[in-house]
C-alpha cells in the first residue's frame, strides 16, 4: 500500500496545471461538484480533472468533497478516475485524509 503525502501551498507558490487541448469552451461551464458557473482558467481556486479534460472545479469544493469522501471513495465527480485525480489533486495541495 502506498502512502500518499500532501502538501500545503499558498496562493503565490502553488503548482500549476497545464491546460488541455480538448477542452471545449464554447459551452457554459459550471464546477462538476457544486455545478455552480465557474470561469475557465485555470488558477489557484480553479482545478481540472487530468483524466477527462471535461471537469471544471472550484478548489474548496474539491477539498470539502476530499474530506467527506476520505482516501477510499475520491475520485472525480465525471469521469470517475480514481487513481490519477488523487495524485493531481494531491501535488495541487488538496488534502485528501484516509478516513
């Protein structure tokens, strides 16, 4: 079993993703948890699933859905990746604890 290991950023010194080409935004985009109009760049409070290219999330969403859903059930609200959204979110600074 591996240990996963988060780290905490503040706004100036944070990782940044990289934006994907599938990306399509000429439609309304809305974070995929709380499904609230979200703007869609990418930024310290604006997270994207790195395995469906289509998620769009405000980052204390993710972060009150990380520590709802514990280790074992996070995972990406649309296309269900487990294993590469933890990491992601996990190198973006987003606590995720085991329970």
């Amino acid at each position: 079993m591996s240990v996963l290991v988060s780290r905490s950023y503040c706004q100036d010194h944070s990782p940044t993703q990289t934006l994907c080409v599938d990306s399509d935004f000429s439609l309304p985009q809305s974070c995929s948890i709380c499904l609230d109009s979200i703007d869609p760049v990418l930024s310290y409070s604006v997270l994207k699933c790195p395995s469906c290219h289509a998620s769009w999330f405000h980052r204390d969403c993710v972060q009150r859905q990380a520590h709802s859903a514990g280790l074992f059930f996070f995972r990406c609200t649309l296309c269900n990746n487990k294993e590469n959204f933890q990491k992601e979110m996990l190198r973006m600074g987003v606590y995720i604890p085991e329970r």
